[in-house]
C-alpha cells in the first residue's frame, strides 16, 4: 500500500515538472507569454480598439521538434496578442488525433478562427465542417490537408519544389566544371524532401556533368549525415557538393570533412548547402565555411493576421493557397543584417 | 584416474566451442569481415593524413568503426550490468544521453547560448553531466528495484519525457561550442592519430574490466540476476544491486553523451543518439548474453557492440538506404535469437564434433 | 515379450559426452504392478525414464510394449503418450491460473473447438472416479499440491495410459496426502495400469510396491520381489557395498547425550516474523544437535527463517553467546556466525548459472565485502578442498551448479555455509530429495560437526532422520511451538502424539 502510494507520488512529481518544462521554456526565451489554453474569460485589455478582442484557436505541431517549429511557434505567440487585439490559445501535438481533439474543443469553446499546421493531411473533413457549421473560420498555416477548399478561407504554406529548385538553380549558376553531389535527404516522403529532392533529381537527370555520388536519408539527423559523408570519404570517392536537405544534416556532413581536412565553403573543395536558415547556420554562411542555405519561412504569422484583417473588415481573400515569399542566400552575398532578421 | 578425468574435460571443452559465449560476436564479426574481405578489399585500407590543424590521423572504414562504435560499447558496458541484474532492459539511453549532453552544454555555455570562450571547464561540465546522468539512473534504478516496475516499462517514463527534459535545460536553445578544445572528445586529440571516441572507449573498458576484477560487481549482479531470493539469502541486497546496476548506466550514459555533443559540438534533442537503445540491447544480446538476466560477458557486449558498428558502416559503404538500417539490424536479431535457442547450438556441436575427428585423422 | 509384461526394455545404452549413463539395461513392467526404480542419484534412472518418454533418444536397444508386435519407436514425449506412456514429473506442470478440467484436457482434443459443458462433466466423473477429492471447475492454483499431483495423474491415466511413470511425486507431500497418492495409485493398479515409482523414501517403496528394480552406475544391478528384499539388502544394492553405517550413526548420536550441558550458543525470546508464525522462545547450546518438527506447514521452516532474519523479523529479543545483538536481515546473521541452508534448493538455495566454485564462495565472500574479491587461486583453493572433503562429484569446479545433481547441489550449497565457519548452523531438510548415499553422508557430518563444537538446528520430514541426529526436538503444529522432548521422550510415538495434540497438549 505505501509502495502504491509513493508510487503515485513519484509519477505526480513526474508530470509536475513536466508541466514545468512545457511552461517555462517559453516564459525564459523572452515572449510576451499569452495565457495557454486557459484561454476563456480574458480581463478587458489596454488595447480597447474595438473593445472586443478576437478569438483564434491555434493547433500547431510541438515546438520542440525542431528549429523551424520552435521559431514559427515563436512567431505566432508575438503576433496573436491582446496589444493586437487576439485572444489566443495554443494546442500542441505531433499527433493527429490529438490536434483534432484539440480542434473540437476549440469549436466548443467558440472561437473566430481556428488556425491549423496538421500533422497528418488526412483526417480532417468532418471537424473542420463542424467548424463551418459554427461559423468559425479556418486557416491553414505551414501545412496543407485532403480536404475540400470549401472548409477553410486560405492556407498559407512554403513551396517546397520551389525552394529546391532555387537552390539547384543557384548551384547551376556557379558553374563549377563538374557536379559530384552528396545529397543527404529527410525523412522519405515529407514534403520538405519531396520537394528540395525534386529539384536536384531532375537536374542531375538532365545534366551530363551533374553525378549524384551518394544519395541517401539522413532522416534529419545531423549523426547519420555525418556517417553517411565519413563513408564516402572513406571509400574515396571525389565529390565536390554537398546537398543537405536541413541544416541539421549539413552540419554533419561538415563535421566530417573537418574530420577529414577537406575544404569547405567559400572558394574550397567543397561546396556545402543547407536549408531552413538556423542562425547559426547562417553565420556559417557569414564565416564563408558554407556557401548556401534555402529559406524555409516559418514566419506565417503575418500573412494569417492580414488575412483575418481582411476577413473583420468585410472583405473577401482573393487567393485560396499563399506561397510565402523564400530566399536563398549566398555566403558571398549575405550580410550580419539578414542573420538577424531572417534567421531562426 | 586424474589423468582420465582431464582428459574428459578437455573433450568436453573442444566439443562446447559453439556453446562459448564469445563464439557468437566472433562469428558475426569474422562472416562481416569476410563478406567485405571478398566484397572490396579496400574496406580495410588505412591512410594516415593530417587534419585542419595539422595533426596526424588515421583514416579509413576500420577507424570509422572504432570511432563510431565507441558510444555504443560504453553504453553496452552499463546495459550489459543492467540486463544481468535486472532481467531487462532501460529503452531510455537515448534520452537519457540527450539529458547528458544538454547539461554538458548549459555548463559550458553559462547563459549564452553561444559563448565565445567556455563559461566552465570542460571536466566540471562533464562532471555536472555524471551526476545528472546518475540520478537519473537512479530514478530509473528505484522504479526497478524498489517498486518492482518491469525495467522496459519503468524506463519508458523517461524514454518519452527525457528529450523534452534535454530541450527544457537550454531553455530549448540551442548552444554552440566554439571552442575547439570541446571537438577533442569527439574528434582527435592534437598529434595522436587515432579517434579520440576510441580512447575513451578503451578507457571505460579497462575501468570495467578492473572493477569487475578487484570488486564483486560481476559475482553480485549475476548471482541476483540468476536467483534472487537465493541471492539474499547468501547476504545480499538485490534491490540495492539492481539499483545500482541503473546508476552505473547513468554514468555510461553520461561518457557517451560528451563524445555524442562533442561530434558536433552542438546538440539536437530530438535526434541525437536516437534509437541507440536498440543498438545497445542488440550489442548486449550480439554478445551472447541471456537478455533474461543472469550470466553475462563483458567483452562479449563490448565486441557485439562494434560489431553492430561493423555492420552499419558496412551498409553504409554499400550504400544501403539508412533507413532501412532497422531491417538490416532485424535480420541480424533474428538470426541470433535462433542460434542461441538451445536446439540450434546442439545442432552446431554436433556439426563440431563431426568436423574434429576429420581434423584428428589429418594429424 | 512376456504375457504378463505391458512393458519390456531390453539392452538399453545410452551415453553422454564423457559419461556412459546406461549400459546394457533392462527393465520389465507387469501388468497391474507398481514397480520401484531404485538407484542413487547419478545412477540412471532418470535417464532410463527420459529414454522411455522420447526426451533422449537411446544409441542402442529395443523397447516393447503389449500389443505392439515390433519394437516400437519413441522419438519424442508426444510419441511415448500415443502409445500409452505417460509420465507425471516431480514439479507440477500444468497451469495453475487454469481450471482442473481445463487442466485435465487441454491440449489434447483433436479439434480446435472444446466443448467446455461436456469436458467439466467428463472432468467430474474421472474425478470421482479416482477419488480426487476436486471439482472440474475449480482453480487448479486453489487445490492443495497433492490434489495437484493427483490431477496430473488423472490426465496421464486419462490419456489411456498403460505405462504410468511418477517421477518423485511425494517429495513435496505431507504423509496424509502421501496415503491419498498411494490410494489413487493402488485403484489404478487394480485397473491394470502399470506404475513405474521413482521415489528416495524407503519407506514408500516398502508399503506400496510390488517389485524393485535397482540401478548403480549406469547398469542394472537386478530385479527383485519386494518381499525377498529387506530395507538393509536394498540399500546395500543400491550402494554396492554392505553397510552398517546406520547403527554408527545412532551411537554417535547416544554419546552426545552422555555430555554436560554446555553455554548456550544462540537464544530468541518472543521472536515473531511476518511470516504469519506465533512469537516463540528458543536456545540452543554449543554442540547441540536439535531440530523442529512437525507437519509440512506447521511453521517449523518459518521459525528458522526468523532465526536467519530470512523474513522480515517483526519483534524478540535475540542472544548469540549471551549477548544481544539484532538480526534483520541474512547478512547481520551470518555476521553473527550463523549459516542457514535454505528448504526448497532449487529456489533458495543454489544460483543456477554459476559455477560450483562461485557457488561455493559466495557466502564468505558477501560476508569479506565488495571490494575484496577473492584471488581466483584463492576460490578454486577453496572450492576444491570442500569439493574434496564433502565428496562432491563434478567435472570440475567450474561447472555450473545446475547440471550437478540434486544431492551434489545440496553438498555444495552445504559448503558453502561450512566455509563461513559458523557456529551455529540451521540445515533445514538437507536431504530431501537425496540419495541414500548422500543421506548418510550428510547425517554423519552434522554429528561430526556437532562434536567438534558447532552448534546445528536440524529440519527434516523424516523422523527416523530426526531422531538419529537429534538430541532435542522442538515439536510445532498450527505455527506455533507445542513442545518440547528430549532424552527418553525421543521416540517415533511421542513425537506423533505431540504433533497431533495428545495428552500433553
């Protein structure tokens, strides 16, 4: 019996400090915290606008999965607040059912507009049409989903092929007389990778002096990346690119042809490439050690917030699908200002 | 008749070859080397180069092995210990690692999350790092040994919140090291050519090896992992064996987690060292070792571990998708489990004492 | 083959690597017999059993059975039961979270489909019919052990069974439940079954057996009627040399008794454990012999465990050499010299996968600390001198204790506490499940050890055994102590009237 109990004890503290983990981690990188998911009720703020404030509902992916999400979570936060005239209220999950769940409460709860990055495309029809029929309208954001576009107003998303494609145009433009590519890939059938695959498959494809060397998942993860360059390098193959789909992966690339002494970056050996643009990533490109990284914009919030604007005003969004605008940037080119401002 | 009876031991011993425990990683590692020996026999060539700084190091597949499988055979010294004493196993290493690796770098880095110079040295960092890593350890150890949890089941709290843990010490930053004294541990120490992953390995092996030599550890832990109520009744305590057991992981957990931040000087919590408590089981049970508890080999687990190594730079070279890595690894499992089964060893010292006659008449 | 035979195993060899473990046996079972299979442990008969129910396969020799024109050919277990064999092992095998019909069938209908109504009233009848006193839907786990063992049998003899095998089945019964076995096993007789007993108590071969084959060394040394073969020539034949160890035995036991009473070593006032046993007083003198006695569950192994801080001691006053000390767990009692060799071997007592040296050390090892391992040379110094003087038969020392048999595992386990050096030293049924050899061995050592100053509490189910080593007994019934004789009241009788309740209360 004590045993039981202390057990019961231990997983309270448990869940305790997990609670602790989820909530501080925010508070300490400096926001300006709304109330999560309490939500309800919120006490007239100083804005006073319009007196009342809007309702959204937010259902996005876990902020620690990873870089990306972290900074458009980030954004969001600084976006949706009582100063701009939001009551916001945040759900996390990676899973879709749990989103879901979450969507359905949110619809109870009577939110305006309930914003969605779902984690799985399928699965939504019957939920957002709940929304409909209570008049809460919907946008999607980062993600979109199989369902008819007469379920929500607009989504707002990246242009994964495009992102790839700007980036192998820009590796076409440096016209080195020979492409021998690493191309370190995501996890097998994301979008990210579908598209920034794409682009580069077809090039090679086409290009007699394009070869691909090795062409293989690193699953996002900077330790396989590193094995999988170690192991060209060992076998001695030549190769002069490196493609990494996330900065994660080329980052370990580069560990390892650091390991290896083989040049890197601007004006050496090897021409290394990296998506997402991570600070740190990008003061890499600074330091000239990588020659580029392809913007994927996790700042939506300003394209949902026009749209809302848009919609309270009376008017009607023109376009279904927002391709956000995305750079590439050039080690040569980049400077201390867009680290700061683009990077995540 | 004391001739005769050594006589019979001896017998007893040829005909058992295939019922040694190290005969298992052996054989793995002897039929991978033979497939690439046959395969590319460039797979073993070695080249002595220099680094970025000018340092002399070793390259090749062979030293790609020893580099990467140091974590792994770190982390099966600890599972090994854990696997005898408590009947199973802690799936949490991975996370746990990530704990360890975040706690080195929040050390290091003080409140900045990328500092120009360390904010602390690297051993207080690491010693930081040891304690976290052991209390952790030890929650897991309590939940086994005191409150009788399964250890898979006990371990699974923090193999689902551990990574968040690891997130929540950098306040979900993510710090950089750029110092490069911090890349030694992962990387190469100035003018010796060898992995410095591999040293440390080396290190713990020889810790391990005298521990289990001029302490209990080995007597006790299989003795409660075989019968523990008998166990007690010689005077031990086995809720305090199997807690610690955890607690020596934790400080395995914590040396892997260095070379782990260490590689990259920089930490992703949701991917560093994933799926490496797979890896680390497997390298328990490569070696041969009842993943039931009990009777264990050290060298055996360690051997297994780079054996697995072994294998996963070898699929690599050929260029094996990584993700279908866990398939590769499954067929390996399988294989193992049958010819540990006792049928299968009968039937392979049967083939065994076929083949020693043979030998016999040659001579 | 013989009319009269249902069974016939004619020249029979078997051998293992390095051991030869049957040579040219044979072995005849009648019709409606119950035949004993006599023989020391590593004498063969459970080999000749596991070459009978397809578990090994022999290397020579043909085995016959009624009705079946040619040898017949038995390759596994499943083989030996098509052709009527069944065998019911010491430990139970069935599932105890199953019900006894469910129990007594499974696995064995021929279809997928059981039908649960008509397989409890089967169930029944065979129950009744037998005698069993247990109901087809019952919990198997809820039946006492002896029941248990009577509804494995009632599954074997259900199976059509011609050839009944019970390997050990009373080692864990108390005497009440033995004479219920015995019942069941006179009935099935009388039906015509053939039973091949495999037993240690002489006592059992003598009441309820026809006839007596006797194994030593892998061959057969004969077969006899039971009535032309007396308890001392059996013993002798199993033994292979004429012994009257017995009578020395006893006159050692005597000139104990001549001694003057002598410090008492160990004393417990009002010692209690949550074993679930009354609080009960205790002494015992330097080289005394004494023991606990009493029905199987009576509290006697509780009382000793207590002694031995094996359960959690929940109150007393303990003494070792006059002064007071605290017993709360093993180690503090082996701190205090005091060793105890647990009742149930298998599961207290030896650790399987080790070695017969680490097996040997491990209690002074415990005792000497973590840190100070002993030298290898130094264990296999050790593990060899008691190797030596207990007279354990292993390959060597690094064999594991598992693959020892019943009565060396015992002796090692028995070395193990000796190299403690304790002065006090609690065997609780050392020699269950033992062969006769080993038996005398063991009883000879405690009187010797006792001799030679060592204070001993011995336990066993065997009351002649007890009253050949035992100076004073310690009568308990219901968990709690209800006597106490010594001297002249050292009888079979008085013991009995003690433990049922008699005059004395």
């Amino acid at each position: 019996m004590k045993k039981k109990l202390l057990a019961v004890l231990m997983s309270a503290v448990m869940v305790v400090s997990l609670t602790a983990c989820g909530g501080s981690a925010p508070a300490a990188s400096g926001d300006a915290a709304p109330a999560a998911d309490s939500g309800d009720a919120a006490p007239a703020a100083d804005s006073g606008s319009s007196g009342d404030l809007i309702k959204v509902g937010i259902i996005n992916n876990d902020p620690n999965e990873s870089g990306y999400r972290t900074a458009n979570d980030k954004d969001l936060k600084e976006m949706f607040t009582k100063e701009n005239g939001y009551d916001a209220s945040f759900a996390y999950s990676l899973k879709n059912d749990e989103q879901i769940t979450a969507a359905q409460k949110f619809i109870t709860d009577g939110v305006d507009y309930l914003l969605l990055s779902a984690a799985d495309t399928a699965g939504w029809d019957t939920v957002l049409k709940d929304a409909q029929d209570a008049g809460i309208r919907v946008i999607l954001f980062d993600r979109t989903i199989d369902a008819p576009d007469s379920l929500y107003e607009a989504s707002i998303v990246s242009d994964m092929a495009k992102e790839g494609q700007t980036a192998v145009d820009w590796l076409a433009g440096q016209n080195l007389p020979e492409y021998n590519v690493i191309h370190i890939q995501g996890v097998m059938g994301s979008a990210a990778q579908q598209g920034r695959s794409g682009a580069l498959d077809t090039k090679v494809a086409a290009e007699s002096n394009w070869n691909i060397v090795t062409q293989q998942t690193a699953e996002w993860n900077a330790e396989k990346a590193q094995q999988i360059v170690q192991s060209v390098i060992d076998a001695g193959t030549p190769f002069n690119v490196i493609y990494a789909e996330n900065d994660d992966m080329a980052k370990g690339a580069v560990a390892a042809l650091d390991k290896a002494n083989i040049s890197h970056g601007v004006g050496k050996d090897v021409v290394v490439m990296g998506f997402d643009c991570n600070k740190w990533a990008l003061e890499e490109l600074l330091n000239k050690n990588w020659n580029y990284d392809g913007q994927c914009n996790p700042f939506q919030a300003s394209y949902i917030d026009e749209i809302i604007k848009t919609i309270e005003s009376g008017g009607t969004v023109s376009q279904k699908t927002i391709i956000m605008d995305e750079k590439g940037f050039d080690a040569s080119s980049i400077t201390q200002e867009d680290v700061d401002k683009y990077g995540i | 008749m004391s001739s005769e009876t050594k006589i019979q031991t001896r017998k007893v011993k040829g005909g058992s070859i295939f019922r040694n425990q190290i005969f298992i990683p052996v054989a793995a590692l002897l039929l991978l080397a033979l497939f690439n020996l046959i395969a590319d026999p460039s797979f073993y060539k070695i080249t002595l180069g220099y680094n970025s700084t000018g340092d002399p190091v070793l390259s090749g597949y062979l030293m790609t092995i020893l580099d990467y499988g140091s974590e792994l055979a770190i982390l099966a010294i600890g599972m090994t210990l854990v696997t005898a004493a408590s009947g199973g196993q802690d799936i949490s290493v991975g996370a746990a690692i990530a704990i360890a690796g975040s706690v080195i770098l929040r050390v290091l880095c003080g409140h900045d999350s990328r500092p120009e110079t360390l904010q602390a040295p690297i051993i207080v960092a690491f010693l930081v790092a040891c304690v976290v890593a052991m209390l952790f350890g030890a929650f897991n150890g309590a939940l086994v040994a005191y409150f009788k949890i399964q250890p898979m089941v006990a371990t699974l709290i923090l193999f689902t919140a551990g990574r968040s843990i690891a997130a929540w010490i950098n306040n979900n930053e993510l710090p950089i090291i750029s110092d490069p004294s911090f890349a030694i541990y992962g990387g190469f120490i100035p003018g010796i050519p060898i992995p410095t992953p591999f040293f440390i390995a080396m290190i713990c092996v020889v810790i391990t090896m005298l521990a289990l030599k001029f302490t209990n550890l080995g007597l006790y832990t299989q003795a409660v992992g075989i019968n523990e109520s008998s166990s007690k009744l010689n005077g031990l305590n086995p809720a305090f064996i199997k807690f610690l057991s955890f607690v020596l992981l934790g400080l395995c957990v914590a040396v892997a987690g260095l070379i782990k931040v260490s590689r990259l000087s920089s930490i992703n919590y949701s991917v560093i060292a994933k799926d490496i408590e797979m890896d680390a089981i497997l390298a328990v049970a490569l070696g041969g070792n009842s993943l039931g508890g009990g009777k264990f080999n050290m060298l055996a687990s360690i051997l297994g571990a780079y054996v697995i190594q072994f294998l996963t730079t070898t699929l690599y070279k050929f260029n094996v998708q990584s993700d279908a890595l866990p398939a590769y690894k499954a067929v390996v499992v399988i294989a193992l489990v049958v010819m540990s089964t006792p049928k299968a060893r009968e039937f392979m010292s049967k083939i065994g004492k076929k083949l020693k006659p043979a030998e016999r008449s040659v001579a | 083959m013989n009319e009269q035979s249902v069974l016939e195993m004619r020249g029979i060899y078997k051998s293992f690597p390095g051991v030869k473990a049957l040579q040219n046996v044979d072995f005849t079972l009648r019709e409606g017999e119950i035949h004993a299979l006599m023989g020391e442990n590593g004498a063969g008969k459970s080999t000749l059993i596991k070459v009978l129910t397809g578990v090994y396969s022999k290397d020579e020799g043909d085995i016959f059975l009624k009705g079946i024109e040619n040898a017949v050919v038995i390759h596994s277990p499943q083989d030996a039961q098509k052709v009527g064999i069944s065998t019911v092992y010491q430990e139970i095998t069935l599932c105890p979270n199953l019900t006894v019909a469910e129990n007594m069938f499974i696995g064995r209908g021929t279809g997928v489909i059981q039908d649960w109504k008509n397989m409890n009233k089967d169930a029944d009848k065979i129950l009744m019919s037998l005698g069993i006193p247990a109901v087809s839907t019952q919990q198997l786990a809820s039946c006492s052990l002896a029941v248990q063992q009577m509804v494995a049998i009632a599954r074997a003899v259900d199976m059509d069974c011609k050839v009944l095998i019970l390997d050990e089945p009373t080692s864990s019964l108390d005497e009440q439940e033995v004479q219920k076995l015995f019942g069941l096993m006179r009935d099935l007789k009388k039906k015509g079954v053939g039973i091949i007993f495999v037993t240690h108590f002489l006592d059992q071969v003598y009441e309820v057996c026809d006839r007596i084959t006797v194994l030593r060394d892998g061959q057969l040394v004969g077969e006899y009627e039971i009535k032309d073969l007396p308890r001392v020539k059996l013993v002798a034949k199993m033994l292979g040399k004429e012994m009257d160890d017995m009578s020395d035995i006893k006159s050692d036991a005597k000139t104990y008794e001549a001694k003057d009473k002598s410090d008492v070593v160990f004393e417990a006032k009002d010692l209690v454990s949550d074993a679930g046993i009354r609080p009960f007083d205790f002494h015992i003198e330097k080289g005394e012999v004494n023991g606990f006695t009493g029905l199987l569950g009576s509290g006697r192994s509780e009382c000793v465990r207590a002694i031995f801080g094996a359960d959690r001691v929940l109150g007393g006053e303990v003494k070792k050499n006059g002064k007071p000390i605290k017993i709360s767990k093993p180690i503090d009692a082996m701190k205090n010299g005091i060793a105890y060799l647990p009742e149930d071997r298998k599961v207290d007592g030896i650790i399987g996968d080790l070695s017969v040296r680490e097996n040997i050390i491990l209690a002074l090892q415990v005792m000497k600390g973590f840190f100070k391992p002993f030298t290898k040379a130094q264990a296999y110094a050790f593990a060899e001198e008691y190797i030596k003087a207990l007279n354990i038969k292993t390959a060597s020392a690094d064999t594991p204790i598992k693959s020892l048999s019943g009565g060396n595992q015992q002796k090692v386990i028995l070395a193990r506490w000796l190299l403690t050096h304790p002065d006090y030293l609690i065997l609780d049924e050392p020699t269950r499940g033992i062969d006769v050899g080993t038996k005398v061995d063991i009883q000879k050592l405690v009187l010797k050890l006792a001799s030679e100053g060592m204070s001993i509490t011995f336990i066993s189910s065997e009351t002649d055994e007890m009253l050949r080593t035992c100076s004073r007994l310690i009568v308990m019934r219901d968990r709690k102590v209800v006597g106490e004789l010594k001297g002249d009241e050292l009888t079979q009788g008085k013991i009995m009237s003690t433990i049922a309740g008699g005059e004395n209360g």
